[in-house]
C-alpha cells in the first residue's frame, strides 16, 4: 500500500525539525506525536522533559484502556513515530507488535528508534487504517493513539477493526469529542485544511456509541481526560519558536488557540474510549 498520499504539514514540518537537529522538538515529539496527560495539571512544569513524561503518559492510559497483556499480538494504527509500540516494547514481554502508518516517512524514523526486546517481535508496515494489510483475527488489541479523525472513514476504520480482531479483542482509541449541542458547530465552521491537514473532529459520544453497535463492538470505557490534557496548550505555544516561515503560521497559531478555548470550555472533550468485539 505504497501509493497512498498524505498532508499533514505539522507532521512535514515536525520531520524536518528531527532532521535538522533540534534536541528540544526531539525530546518532545521524537518518539511520541500527541497530546500529553499529567495527573497534576496544576503540577505542569512546561519543559520539553516534563511534556515527554505526559505524552507517554497518555499512551499508557489508552492502552490500559485495552487491557494490554504480555503475549498479545498488538496492532497499533496511525503509529507515528512508533512511541507506543516502543512504550509497549518496554513494558511487556513476548508481545507480538506492528505498527502502522500511511507515511513511509515516519516508518523509517521508527524502524531506526525502536529494538525488540523480552522476547517481543515487532515491525512497522505501510498501509490505510481503513483497508487494514492483516488477515483476520490477527490481534488481540487493536490501538488508535489520536489519529483516528485523519482518517477518511471511521465506519470503514471500525469494520477494519472488527475484522482484524480475535474474538473479544479489544479495540482503544483517544479522539477530540465535541459535546452534542456544539456539533452543527463544529459542522459549519469547519476549517480550511491548514497546518494540521484534514481532520474530521464531528464525532460525539453518541456517534461512538451507535458506531459501535452497528459494527458489533460491546463498548466498554468512555473517559473525559480533557482536563488532564490542558497543560499541552501553554507547552505547543512556547514551541512555537521552532516553525519555518514556511509553514503557514497563522493556521498553525490559530487552529491550536481555538482547539485550546474549546477545551478549556469543555465544547470539544479529549476522551478515551475502549470497545470489544462481540
Ligand atoms: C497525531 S499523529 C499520532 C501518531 C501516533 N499515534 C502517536 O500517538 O504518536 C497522527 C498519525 O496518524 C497517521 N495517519 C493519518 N491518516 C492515516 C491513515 N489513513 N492510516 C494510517 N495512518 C494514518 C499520520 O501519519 C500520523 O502518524
């Protein structure tokens, strides 16, 4: 699955940022690319060490969430930079673990920072989360780390899922949720693709909900960590010395300031939610 195209210029810019040496930007999102969580958010300490403790933090409660044992076949989607599997890597032994990712880009960069050990296998492919390259009944956990609304279908996404899951496997993922009266919203005003490329941020809870049925998923967790999330925001801003003119700043600056007020006005909420296949 070699000829599928992406634009996520965040990721473009983020790539050439690891490239060109920036210990900071490297220390922050070399390994993971996501939002971080801190139990005490009041205790942020807004440096680059204390948002890589958060950002690993966040994975490890998703994929509590999918209650991750040793000798799982573990399949992570729209892995990045592969900070999960890696995270998954150190913290069980005789996992089976593949990471996905539609960008090779990002592929590379994780084949050269993460080493099997503990007698884990791991390996990192190319492919769409919506036409998983894997037979059926590969995993018994399927993981989407905050990447599920680049994806062009979650239905298609979910099926995938279903498919490649054993019998009550377990799928987890974190996404943005606005709360149901904000969704025409979120619908109307939705953005140009900008510096975060194509996201689809109009899924609620009782979308999740209702999705889940549908494709045979009992759900099994939704959490509200938004809260836990918040201190990500004042840690992006002073990040912000390291975008290319090139970039387009003002939808960088702009895009992240309104995701921010909506969080901190809980319209759009950053959750957790972990499903298992029927
Ligand atoms: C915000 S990053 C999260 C990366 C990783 N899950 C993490 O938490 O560090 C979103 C990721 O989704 C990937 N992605 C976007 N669309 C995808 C698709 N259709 N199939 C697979 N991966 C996709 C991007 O390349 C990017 O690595």
């Amino acid at each position: 699955m070699k000829d599928q195209q992406i634009n996520l210029p965040y990721i473009d810019q983020l790539l050439t940022l690891l490239d060109t040496g920036h210990p900071e930007v490297d220390l922050a999102f070399g390994r993971h690319v996501h939002w971080g969580y801190w139990f005490n958010p009041e205790q942020a300490l807004n440096t680059p060490e204390d948002f890589s403790k958060a950002a690993e933090h966040l994975t490890r409660e998703v994929y509590s969430a999918a209650n991750v044992k040793n000798g799982q076949d573990v399949l992570d989607v729209g892995c990045g930079l592969g900070g999960t599997i890696a995270s998954l890597n150190e913290q069980f032994s005789q996992m089976n673990l593949v990471g996905l990712n539609i960008d090779g880009r990002q592929l590379e960069q994780a084949r050269k920072k993460v080493i099997a050990r503990d007698g884990n296998t791991l390996r990192f492919e190319e492919g769409n989360a919506c036409m998983l390259p894997f037979p059926d009944q590969s995993f018994d956990v399927v993981l989407a780390v905050e990447c599920i609304f680049h994806f062009p279908d979650r239905r298609q996404f979910f099926q995938e899922a279903f498919r490649v899951l054993k019998p009550n496997g377990r799928l987890a993922l974190s996404d943005f949720i606005p709360v149901d009266w904000f969704l025409p919203l979120v619908w109307y005003a939705k953005p140009p693709e900008g510096f975060y490329g194509y996201f689809d941020i109009g899924y609620t809870t009782k979308s999740y909900c209702k999705l889940a049925a549908e494709t045979g998923f009992d759900q099994l967790l939704e959490r509200n960590i938004t809260v836990n999330t918040l201190p990500t925001y004042k840690f992006l801003q002073s990040m912000k010395q390291y975008l290319k003119l090139d970039v387009d700043l003002f939808s960088a600056l702009s895009q992240t300031l309104i995701l921010e007020w909506v969080s901190r006005l809980e319209l759009i909420r950053y959750m957790i939610f972990s499903f298992r296949k029927q």
